[in-house]
C-alpha cells in the first residue's frame, strides 16, 4: 500500500492518496497499532474535506469512529458517528425524491449499516449519553417516513391539480433536484443549485398541501411524537441491529425505544437477541392452531415465555399507561401483541388498548381518526367456506369474525359508505368484482402463511 501511496502521489490523485490512507488506516487497525490508524484516517479526511470526495471523507470517518470506538473513546466516536448518520440523511435528502418508488428501500439498504452502528452504539452508550436515544428515535421515524409516504401519490396530486404554475414549479424542483444528485456524486459544487431548489420548495410548500404533508412528515422528531401523547399514552418504536458494531453477522438485537409525556429522553429498552425469539416462534414451523397454542399458550395450559421475553423489560416504564402505539420490527411483525400473556394468565390486550402503527410519526397526524369525502369501505367477515353440497369442511366457520365486522359496521355506517359482505356474499366473486372500487378494505376470516425457502 506504500507503493501504491507512492504512485498516487506521483501522479497527483488526490482521491486515490485519500482511498490509500484508509486502506493503511485499516491496516494498522486489524495489528492492533490504533495511534497509527487514527493518523492514516486523519490525513485521508483531511484530504477528502480539501477536495471534496464524499466517498473517501465518509469512509475515512468510518474509519476513525471504529477506531476510537474500540479504544472506548465514546466521546469522539459520537461525534464521528453523527457526522456520517448527517451526510447519510444529506445523501437522502439530495436523491431520495428523483427516486423510482421501487428503487427507494434498495437504496437505503446501501446505507443501513451506518444507521444499524447508530443503534448499536446508542445501546453501548446511553449510560453515559442518554441523550444519544433522541437521534436513535429520530433516525427511525426518519426512515420509516421515507419509505411509508410515496412521492409518487404527491406527484400524481400536483400534475392532477390542473394548476399549470404548481406543475411548472415541480418541473423544476425536479430538474435542480437531478442536477444536485448528479454535482453531488461528481463531487462538483451544488450550493446554486440547491439555492434555487430551496426557495423552489418553499413555494411547493405554501402552494401545494401534498407536496407539504410529504416535506413536514420527513421532518417529524421524537418531541413532536410527545407532544401528542394524553398523560396516559406512551409510543413505542421497535429497534433491531447487530449485538457487535460493524459486524453485520453477529446476532441481532431487539430493543425498545419508549416515549411517555414527560420523558426527558427516549428510553432505549434491551429485549432479546433475535436466536432467543426464534427459539420461541420456531419460524420453520407452519403457521397452524396447534404452533399458536404453542406459541401463546391456551387457557388451561398458559405459556408466558414469549410475553417474558419481549414485553416484560417494558412494564416498569408502561406501568401507568393505558393506551400503547407501538411500531415493530423484523420478526415483531409475526407476534400479536395483543395475545401475549403474563405469568398470572392476563393477555396484554386486557392490560392495556394497544395500536399498533407503522410508524409512531402517525400519532402527530391531527386528522388520522377522520375521512375525507367520498370514501367507502368494504367489509368482509363470517364467512360460510362451506355448503350442504360440500363433501368436506376445510375451512371452520368463525362467529368471532362476523362480530368484528358488524362492530366496524356499526361504528362507521353513518360516516362512509360501506359495503357489507358475509354469509355466502363474502364469495371470492364479490371481492374480485367489487373491492377495486373500494377505499379501504376489511378481511375477516381465517389466515395462513406459506413459507418457501430457496
């Protein structure tokens, strides 16, 4: 690597002496020779703020955050850390519009683990920082609200708006948006460009409500969520990263980042490692009624394992909170909450009324229990799977499906049309011919899953 460090000097490249001191940095790091590492990061950084190379300036503060991370210098490894996690969400903030809808989630995987080591070092470091949760929270409602709101639905609403000048002006956001990405990348100056497309945007903003529901819901923090919260609410974002910083191979982690209404900070809750809720959801299993009871228990034989391992570290801090919005992650998405239950035999539903969001930014929408106009919702639930011509039962029939569906009946008959299918109307033929028409659509009836394996 000297030899190369040679060459590149020889022939001034200043982005190739730049890559080659973070190769030496890395180097010295795996021989255990630290002070040498931090100064082959040190000149590489140097060289990439000088000449603008965002690769090697990032890659050179990975560099150092590592280094002095594993010398336990926490102070300086936060405030490495941060700097990467700011051009990460410039990065966002420069590409993520001009994106494909498709490309979006691919996109930000390229950059996930720089955002899993924020929460990998939150857990090693909020002892001594609490307040290093705040940019964990934030960092999550950062990246769910990017990928749950479409920029395409904002899109269609503006070039559907009729309003020739607010088309105009995305246009053109648009374009300035395009030339930013492409200066960015090149390492060429943008601060024109972006200039343009700053004050282009505030315009977007006062004339375009989707355009500015799309920007505010990028903006949503950790405070704003408990600012909505009643003193006996609390919301909780479900984390996941791996137990080792920088090895994305080591197991993962689960852990819980609570809010309640007069935190100072987010509190960061260690739940499991992901073999120990794997043992316990046994994912190779088929999703039937004999995994559920083994899985929850049953009345006469109740299991209170899974509740143990996941809700139980979380009671001294919900304790005196009715109504939890919680968020879950990876395998979180498989558990019903709500059926998990204590060692005295108590489900969680009859403890607390649980709300499970995508994301805990929806709380702050002021209009999430409202319809617009002109909405419909179809509704289908009891159904009867079997005729008297039917030879064999395949399917059971579910009263309890029938009363959930006549409850969301009744609760919202009077606001929205709804239409209403059960019996033998719940047919296979009505939800093909009528739920394209619909709104917002409820299935009540029996649910599996078929896993394949490649």
């Amino acid at each position: 690597m000297k030899k190369s460090l040679e060459l590149y000097t020889e022939i001034a490249d200043q982005r190739g002496i730049a890559s080659t001191y973070t190769n030496l940095g890395i180097l010295y790091r795996t021989q255990g020779k630290y002070k040498k590492a931090i100064e082959q990061f040190n000149q590489s950084y140097h060289i990439s703020v000088l000449t603008g190379s965002i690769l090697e300036k990032r890659n050179s503060l990975e560099g150092l955050f590592y280094t002095h991370f594993l010398q336990g210098e926490y102070d300086l490894a936060e405030k490495e850390l941060l700097e990467i996690i700011s051009m990460r969400l410039y990065d966002v903030n420069v590409n993520f519009e001009i994106l494909p809808e498709q490309k979006k989630e691919f996109y930000l995987n390229t950059m996930s683990q720089d955002f899993m080591n924020l929460y990998s070092f939150a857990d090693v470091r909020k002892s001594s920082n609490p307040s290093i949760t705040e940019t964990a929270y934030n960092n999550t409602l950062k990246l769910k609200g990017l990928l749950l709101k479409s920029t395409t639905a904002m899109r269609d609403a503006i070039m559907q708006s009729g309003n020739n000048e607010l088309i105009e002006k995305y246009t053109q956001w648009i374009q300035l948006k395009t030339e930013i990405s492409q200066g960015y990348a090149a390492g060429l100056e943008t601060k024109n460009s972006e200039s343009r497309a700053n004050e282009i945007e505030k315009e977007l903003i006062r004339n375009s409500m989707a355009f500015s529901e799309f920007k505010m819901y990028q903006q949503i923090n950790w405070k704003d969520v408990q600012d909505k919260l009643s003193s006996d609410e609390a919301a909780i974002e479900f984390i996941s990263f791996p137990s080792e910083i920088g090895n994305t191979n080591s197991p993962m982690r689960y852990a819980a980042l609570v809010i309640t209404p007069l935190c100072q900070v987010p509190e960061m809750i260690d739940l499991c490692t992901s073999s120990e809720l794997g043992t316990i959801l046994k994912t190779n299993q088929a999703n039937n009624l004999n995994y559920v009871k083994e899985i929850y228990g049953t009345t006469q034989a109740p299991d209170s394992n899974l509740y143990k391992l996941i809700w139980a570290p979380l009671e001294n801090e919900l304790s005196d909170f009715k109504t939890i919005y919680f968020s879950p992650t990876g395998l979180f998405h498989k558990i019903s909450f709500a059926a998990l239950r204590n060692e005295n035999n108590q489900y969680l539903c009859n403890r607390y009324n649980l709300i499970q969001v995508s994301s805990t930014a929806q709380i702050t929408d002021d209009a999430r229990s409202e319809f617009p106009a002109n909405v419909n919702l179809s509704l289908f639930g009891g159904v009867k799977y079997s005729t008297e011509k039917t030879k064999q039962v395949i399917w059971n029939y579910l009263p309890g499906s029938l009363a959930e569906i006549d409850s969301i009946h009744s609760m919202l008959k009077n606001q929205i049309t709804v239409n209403y299918y059960s019996q033998e109307n719940a047919s296979e033929e009505n939800f093909k011919q009528h739920t394209s028409q619909s709104n917002f659509l409820h299935i009540a009836t029996h649910g599996f899953f078929i896993l394949i394996r490649n």
